[in-house]
C-alpha cells in the first residue's frame, strides 16, 4: 500500500509515500481502509522535531486521524464494509496512523458513525470536532448567554468552536493576528473579530466592559496569562492549543498571576468514546454543521497538503482524500 512514512524529521520537500504492507490484523485490533484524513498540527511537529523526542520510535506512518470503512474486523464488535472514524490513542506517534491506504487501530480508538457527510466532510470531523466540542462544552460549559473568546479562532479548532458556539446561541468574540481575515470569521459565525495584535484587552473591554466569561486558549502558555485578565469574576479559561508553539508556563505563581476568582482549564484528546462522539454527530445533524474545509488534497500532494498548513492559510481543515 501507499503510505508517508516518516524516516526521519525533516522538511516539508523531503515528505513522501513509500510502498509498505498492508498491516497484518491482530486481536484487539482493527484494520481500516483509509477514505480521507485531516492534517493536524501535531503532525506537522512530529516531522520537524518531535520525530526525535525519547519516546517515538521511527520510521513511522503519520496521522492521528481518519474515516474510513473497516477492513478486517478481527476480534470487534464492527462489521466489514462499516464506515467509522479512528483517532488519538498513540496513532501516528507510538504506532502507524493514517496516512496511508489501510491503518491498523486498536479497537478502543475506532467510533462508528451514521450520517451521510462527504468523505472529505466526514475527514475535517474527528479530531477538530472532538477537541472543540471537548473545549467549549465540556470544559467550558458553554451557555447561550455566555460571552466566548475564542483566541486563535481562524484555526480549524478554533472555526468548529465558533460554529458550535453560535449553534447555542452564545455571543463569539473570535481572534486572529491578520486584518484580512476579518471577513472571514465574521462569515464563520462570529460575533466580534478581534486582531491579536497587542492591543486585543482594549479591543474587548470597548466591547464588553467586564469582559468575557468563557475563553477557548488556542495560542497557548504564550497568551494565557493575558487571556485571564480578559475574564470577568468566575470566567473560565480553557487551554486547547499550542499554535504559539510555548506548551509551559515559566515561573508560574498562581495566588498573583492569576486574577482571583477565574478558572483554569486544560483540554486533551487523548480518550475519545463512543457516547461523545455521538453526542457530537447529532448535534451537527440538529443544527446542520458543517465543518470549514480549506483544500483536498491526494496522498502523493502531501507535502503540498502541509506547506498550506503551515503557511496559516488555510482557514479551515487541510483534507487528504485517498
Ligand atoms: N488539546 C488537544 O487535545 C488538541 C487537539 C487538537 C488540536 N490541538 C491544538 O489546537 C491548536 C489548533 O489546531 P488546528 O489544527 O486547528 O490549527 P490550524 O488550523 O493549523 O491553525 C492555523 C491558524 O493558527 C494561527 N496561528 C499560527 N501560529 C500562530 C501563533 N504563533 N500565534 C497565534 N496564532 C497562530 C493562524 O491564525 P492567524 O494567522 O489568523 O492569527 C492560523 O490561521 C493547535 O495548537 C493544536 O496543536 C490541541
């Protein structure tokens, strides 16, 4: 089968697909037959640096995610021919993941799903679905009359948030560093744009006075401690993202770099379940959501699929069609 498989760290050229075996079934696992995938950002590190952290083992097959129909079932409660999405559990990172013809997953991390989206549709789902729905109302606990900040909003995370927000009705301040986007997050379903641009307190105090009191951190350890102090008395602040490339907090001193009475949060994908998943595909049937796509791409045009990822471009989800 085609597959990237990733030999060693490298630049965007020097990404391309080789011919491997389709991986062998196990019990416990389940073999898919890869439709489409979506790009994430975390790949996009594993090819410039993480590829040589302690804990991966290369060579290694890219992708934390896909859809697809089950191959072989082996030992699962699947059928063959089932259409079913796969993400997280060590995919693409201490096993091979998706960016190939066939990937084989544990059957812990393979969801079933029953809808009627594209495949390039169904592939923007998963991991940005998940990790927003995750964000804004599990961990945020968003409400139709809360007042969302959603810092990094252009961001694929960041546009679902927007649409899953304005779904309920919660007023959107969504954020990015470029003006020419303005337009764009505003057709997204965002309320208030903000330009990240040092100016961003005064931007949503002459809004809000009191500021908001639900934040989605999509910049990170960079930006966190300035979110905060946008948070009125009881505002929550999730961290989700890590697009200014800072994961820690230096030096953190909570009773005086935090203001008194707001909440910190953090979000991670890492345990996916069926019973969320479906929650989060009924709600996009209910309120007819679609996700943001940027660009499809084939499997051999992946270097290209990653260079408009990391041009900050894309506005929306980078799809690889198979
Ligand atoms: N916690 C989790 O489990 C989890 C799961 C999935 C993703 N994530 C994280 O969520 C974030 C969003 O992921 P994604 O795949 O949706 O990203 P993406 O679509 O690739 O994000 C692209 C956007 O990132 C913004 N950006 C890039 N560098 C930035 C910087 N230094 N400062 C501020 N903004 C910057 C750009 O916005 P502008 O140019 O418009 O400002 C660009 O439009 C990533 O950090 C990702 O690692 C976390």
């Amino acid at each position: 089968m085609k597959a990237v498989v990733l030999y060693k760290t490298c630049k965007l050229e020097e990404l391309n697909v080789s011919e491997v075996s389709i991986p062998e079934v196990k019990p416990g696992w389940i073999l898919i037959k890869v439709k489409a995938f979506g790009l994430n950002r975390s790949e996009l590190m594993m090819r410039e640096f993480e590829g040589n952290a302690s804990y991966i083992t290369l060579p290694r097959i890219l992708g934390i995610e896909c859809v697809g129909e089950i191959a072989n079932v082996s030992d699962s409660r699947f059928i063959k021919g089932q259409r079913v999405i796969a993400l997280m559990g060590g995919m693409g990172r201490s096993f091979n993941g998706s960016y190939a013809e066939y990937t084989l997953v544990p059957s812990k991390n393979v969801f079933s799903v029953n809808n009627y989206y594209e495949w390039e549709e169904l592939g923007a789902i998963p991991e940005t679905y998940y990790t927003a729905w995750g964000s804004v109302m599990d961990c945020l606990q968003l409400k139709p009359e809360d007042i969302l900040i959603v810092r990094g909003g252009t961001s694929a995370a960041g546009l679902a948030a927007i649409q899953l927000a304005e779904s309920i009705g919660t007023t959107v301040l969504a954020s990015t560093r470029s003006e020419v986007k303005r337009t764009f997050l505003l057709k997204q379903g965002a309320d208030h744009v903000l330009i990240d641009n040092g100016t961003l307190r005064d931007q949503v105090l002459s809004i809000y006075p009191r500021g908001a009191n639900k934040i989605l951190e999509l910049v990170g350890a960079s930006t966190l401690l300035d979110s905060a102090g946008l948070l009125s008395h009881h505002g929550i602040v999730c961290v989700t993202g890590i697009l200014g490339k800072k994961g820690t907090l230096d030096n953190f001193y909570p009773i005086k770099d935090l203001p008194s009475g707001v909440y910190l949060a953090g979000f991670s994908s890492n345990s996916p379940s069926q019973s969320v998943i479906d929650d989060i595909f009924e709600h996009m049937h209910k309120h007819n959501l679609h996700p943001a796509i940027s660009k499809v791409f084939s499997l051999d045009e992946i270097g290209q699929a990653h260079a408009l990822m990391e041009s900050n471009t894309a506005n929306g989800k980078v799809i690889v069609r198979i």
